[in-house]
C-alpha cells in the first residue's frame, strides 16, 4: 500500500468521528479500526479505472451538472435486452395480426400491458426528476412503434366500420380493448408533448447533456436522426444504405407492377377513370398480400429501429449489456407472440406456394381446395353453376340414375361470397 495514501487514510479515519462506527458496536475507539487496502479502494474509486468511478456517479446524477461523463445509462427504460424485446414483440406481433389475426390475442394483451409500464415508469421518473429528457424521449418512441399506431388506427376505425382485419381483438363486443388501445395512445401523445415542448414545468436530470455545444437536442430531433445520419453512415458502411433504399425501391416497383397486373379489376372497362385509391389498396392487397406487409410492417419497423438505435449511438449511452429487473421483463414480454408466431410455421409452406407470383411460376391454380365438408361431390362453395351439375350429372350417370331424379341444388348457399378485409 502507499504509504502516503495509508497515512491520508489513517488521519481522516482519525479525524472522524466515532459515533456511527460505535453504533455498530465495531470498536470503541477509532484507533483500533483495521485499515485495509479494500478500504482504500473503496474510497479512492479511481484506482479501479474510470468506469467503476462512472458507474458510482451514476447511482444518483445531479439534477444539473457538465455532463463529463455524457449520458448515464439507464438500464430499466432503454437497456438493450429492453429495445431488443421490443423490436422482437412488434415484428412477431405484426406478423400474427396481418396474417393470423385471430391468435394474437395473448400477444396483444402482452403488448398493451408493456405498452403502459413503460409510460407509468416514464411518468413516475419524470415527477421525480429522475430521467434524464434523452431517456424520456427515447422510451416514449419505443413506445411510439408502428404497431402501436396500426392498433390506435383499428380501434378508432372499429367505432365506424365493422368487418376490417382487427374483428377478433378490437371488432364488435370488444369495447374494453378499443378504450385501452385509445387511452394508451392519448396517455403517449400527452407524455411526448411535456417532454418535447415543455421547458420549464419539467425537471429532468443531467440538463447539461442535453444542451452540448454543436450538438441539437437529442430528444427533439430524435425522430429524424436517420435522416441527419445518412451521410455519415454512406461513408463508413455504404452497403447499409444500398440495402436500406434498396428495400424501399422494390417495395415501390412491386406496388408498380401490381397495379398494372390488376388494372382491369381496380379501373372495369367502361368506366370513368379516377384515382381509386380505396379499389387499389384492396386489390393489391388481396392478390399480393406480401406487399401490403413490406409496406405496413417491414419498412416502417425498420425506421423505427433505426430512429432508436442511431440515437443511443448519437448519445453513446446504453450500449453495454447488464441484466436488471426490468430488461429481465421486457424479454419476458416478447415470450407470448413469439410461441404464437412459432405455431404459424405449419402453415408456411403452405402460404408461401399459394402466393400469386410463385402460383405464376409452378402453375399453380389460382384458388385453394377448401377444406369445408360437404355432402357435394365437389366443393360447392368454389364452383361454379355448371360445374355443379356436370359434377351431379356424372355422377347419376355412373350409378344408373336418370337425370330427373337430381335433387334440385340451391345455388344460393352453393355460392358463399367472399368476406374482404382490409
């Protein structure tokens, strides 16, 4: 030990007083307190390096200080097991109520209660100026997904409109989920507001980090970080973003060609053309329903990430992995559509070779064998008038009855209409 540093130790040690050492019964005099090295290092943080010492700063920030060490990490609001979690629940979630909408039920009540822990742990930290704005804003844009906004759509949608994607969770008798849904999304617009707009009747920690010079406002720009990141990441990883509008121009020649495949059903010979913007998205969405997914799913989710992930990088805070209570929750939360998800796979291949573009390719027929029994020879619900009687007809003439003796058939329940959602 250095003698200088024991000496320095064993003086304060003296200097002090005794009472909260007596209280404990630990000696009678301070004189006889043992002096060790682990007591030394306890006290001088700095031996152990500066991120021992960072991390005991970290424990209780000022309200205002410089900022020397940026933004410390908080774990609990956007901790990378918690953005990793949520990115997880958002896209296995989508994918169950764009195409299996009546099993997600389990994963949209995990989702709506994730959804409003994360608002109450924002609103409490905030009361309690514990939080500092970068974090605030952060949570409430983990918050603000995609997903969260198609569910909002839905449930005020179902209010007037009946028969759409959503019937199962948020359609008729499901009162409660709507006002849950709606409540959570006015509960986030009014916590997006105080954050961002308001300045002086919110109070938040390291005020400092927020006001660097050179740099804007982490939580007010944190939605167009990609934007203002575009150039720097060209420079260092080109492919990102080759791949990134690479996506987007795909998505858009795919809406192209579909349209021009579709024409004659979105604009019927004969009738006037006009923008059938309402036609189109059904259409399209019905015959080529991957592409209603790239558009709806896959590249708003992806912005998203990115809003997120660029600001922790921006902020340099948050990037190092540590098990705590609530990201420990968080994984907890994206178990449900997950296994949902997994129970889909059965059903995969079956999915993939009825899409329109690989039934081009295999020659496929156009429509699926029902699997609805019926008494028919053929499924009645998929034929049409004259197959239906061909259908009986053969069949009366290979067991030797006439054809007067043909039931009359009632077209009206042989031909089931089509229910479309959108």
């Amino acid at each position: 030990m250095d003698p200088l540093i024991l000496a320095n130790f064993t003086q304060w040690i003296s200097d002090t007083d005794c009472s909260h050492i007596q209280q404990y019964n630990l000696s009678q005099n301070c004189d006889d307190v043992p002096v060790t090295q682990s007591m030394v290092n306890f006290l001088n943080l700095t031996t152990a390096g500066l991120s021992i010492f960072k991390q005991a700063y970290c424990v209780n920030p000022p309200e205002d200080d410089s900022c020397p060490f940026g933004y410390c990490p908080n774990a609990d609001v956007a901790g990378p097991l918690v953005r990793i979690a949520a990115y997880v629940t958002n896209f296995f979630l989508s994918i169950l109520i764009f195409y299996a909408p009546e099993s997600a039920r389990e994963a949209f009540w995990s989702q709506i209660l994730s959804i409003y822990s994360l608002l109450i742990t924002v609103a409490i930290s905030i009361a309690q100026a514990s939080l500092t704005q970068y974090h605030a804003a952060l949570a409430t844009v983990i918050v603000g997904s995609p997903l969260t906004f198609y569910l909002i759509m839905y449930s005020i949608v179902s209010f007037f409109q009946k028969g759409h994607r959503l019937e199962d969770l948020l359609g008729h008798g499901q009162l409660f989920a709507r006002c849950v849904v709606i409540s959570a999304g006015l509960f986030w617009i009014g916590l997006l507001i105080r954050i961002v707009v308001s300045k002086h009747l919110v109070h938040f920690s390291q005020r400092s980090c927020d006001m660097q010079p050179g740099q804007p406002p982490l939580a007010k720009y944190l939605y167009i970080f990609p934007f203002q990141s575009l150039t720097h990441f060209f420079d260092d990883t080109p492919w990102l973003i080759i791949a990134v509008f690479g996506i987007i121009f795909l998505t858009i020649i795919s809406w192209i060609i579909a349209i021009i495949l579709q024409r004659k059903a979105i604009w019927p010979p004969g009738e006037k053309w006009t923008p059938q913007i309402r036609r189109t998205w059904v259409i399209v969405g019905r015959n080529y329903s991957f592409i209603h997914f790239m558009s709806i799913v896959v590249i708003p989710t992806s912005y998203w990430i990115s809003v997120i992930e660029i600001g922790s990088w921006v902020a340099n805070s948050d990037q190092e992995f540590s098990l705590s209570y609530g990201q420990v929750l968080a994984v907890f939360v994206a178990v449900p559509p997950v296994f949902e998800t997994i129970k889909l796979l059965p059903q995969l291949a079956d999915w993939f070779l009825y899409l329109t573009w690989v039934r081009r390719i295999t020659g496929r027929p156009s429509r699926r064998k029902s699997t609805q029994k019926t008494d028919l020879p053929i499924n009645a619900a998929t034929a049409s008038h004259d197959d239906t009687e061909s259908s009986w007809k053969s069949v009366a003439a290979s067991s030797n009855y006439s054809t007067s003796d043909l039931p009359k058939l009632d077209y009206t329940y042989a031909q089931v209409p089509k229910v479309e959602r959108y």
